[in-house]
C-alpha cells in the first residue's frame, strides 16, 4: 500500500469513527452545537484585532475543546483545525475591529 492510499484509508475511516463520536455527542449533550456552545457559555467571544496579523491561528480553548474531542473518538480535530471551526461557526468572532462584518458593526449597521 503506498503513503498517499494509507493516508487516504485513515481519512476514510475518521469519518465512520467521527460520525460515530458525533452521534455519541448528540445522545449525551442533544446535539454537536449544544455541546460546543458550552465552551463560551452559549456567547460568542468578540475579539477586537486592529489587524489581521494578530488573529492567531489556535487558541488554548481550541486546544481544549480538540483535546476533549479526540478523547471523545474523533479524528482530525487539531486545535488550528477546531479555531478554524469556531469560527466558521460562530463560536469565535475573529475578523478585525474596522470590518463590516464585525459583531459591535453589524450591530451598528442594523439599527
């Protein structure tokens, strides 16, 4: 078996064993989101970076959360991979302080 299938068959099987954590995580918190909201207490965190040469690319509650998911049974879930997450999900509001889509802007922008 060359590398790039080896790698490619422990791709495939992290999905099985992540769709089995998830299920896991659903029975014990009703569901994947409700689990990680409760790392910020179901509040986002709003950074305030003046550039983006400050946003890091993880953080120690990503290296938590990625560490208490990999206990969990999940596969491929580094703390660069999970601060990308949470951001992409909300968890995290990351962009710097003059964007429109700042958090304190659109709240600004929406009334």
């Amino acid at each position: 078996m060359t590398e790039v299938t080896s790698v490619r068959t422990q791709e495939i099987n992290s999905v099985r064993s992540n769709a089995l954590a998830a299920i896991a995580v659903q029975r014990e918190f009703g569901s994947l989101s409700n689990y990680l909201w409760t790392y910020v207490d179901h509040q986002p965190i709003i950074s305030n970076w003046r550039n983006e040469g400050q946003i890091p690319s993880q953080t120690n509650l990503s290296k938590k959360i990625s560490k208490d998911l990999k206990k969990k049974g999940f596969k491929f879930v580094g703390p660069v991979t999970i601060y990308s997450f949470m951001q992409a999900i909300g968890l995290v509001d990351d962009h710097v302080a003059n964007c429109s889509c700042h958090t304190k802007n659109r709240l600004c922008n929406s009334e």
